[in-house]
C-alpha cells in the first residue's frame, strides 16, 4: 500500500506526464470499436470507446418474423454485449494508462466513465 501511495505521489510531481497519458487515453478511447450479435445474427450493433451506438443492422429474415417484442429484446441483447465488450477494452487501455505512469495495476480501479 505504502508502495503504491509512493508511486502515486512521485506522480502528482509530474503533471505533463499525467496530462500527456490522459491525453493518450482519450484519443484511444475514441477508436475503440466493439461489434456483438444476437439472434444468431438477426440484430448487430457497433459501439465505440465513448459508449455511443455506431450503427445497429437488423437482418431482412428479422423483419419477416413481424415480432416486435422479439425484436426489442434481440436489439437490447446485442447493444448490452457490445457495451460489454466495450467496457473490457476500456479497462485494458486504462490498465496501460495506469503503467505508462508508474502506477501499479488496478490502482486506478474503475474510475473512468462505463468502466464499472
């Protein structure tokens, strides 16, 4: 823990390293793509590192079916997959994040939005 709080604190000393990691982070964050399917490839969806929805396509043979409700659900399922996937390769550019700067992994947890 000591370890930890020392590495932290001979951080807070260097702000341009910080600034420049965040920095790094961010731009990452913005070519992040993640791709999930549901309904055996009825609903795809494409979200990217800012959990924003990129696209959702829905196959020509889902809309034959002319059920709403299944639809809806296969729509949630996809978009909540992608988003978890998403959340996964947040979580590892934040790792790289957090060794780039010194910090022992895990120490920054899950402090960044969509992390949790």
């Amino acid at each position: 823990m000591l370890k930890e709080l020392g590495a932290l604190m001979n951080l807070m000393g260097n702000r341009s390293k910080i600034q420049e990691e965040i920095q790094k982070f961010q731009q990452s964050v913005g070519n992040i793509v993640a791709e999930a399917s549901s309904g055996g490839g009825y609903v795809t969806v494409k979200v990217n590192g800012r959990l924003e929805v990129l696209s959702v396509r829905i196959a020509e043979e889902a809309l034959q079916l002319n059920d709403r409700e299944m639809l809806e659900d296969l729509i949630a399922a996809a978009v909540n997959q992608a988003f978890a996937k998403v959340r996964g390769q947040l979580a590892e550019e934040s790792a790289k994040m957090a060794a780039n700067m010194g910090l022992p992994p895990g120490l920054l947890g899950n402090s960044f939005p969509g992390l949790g």
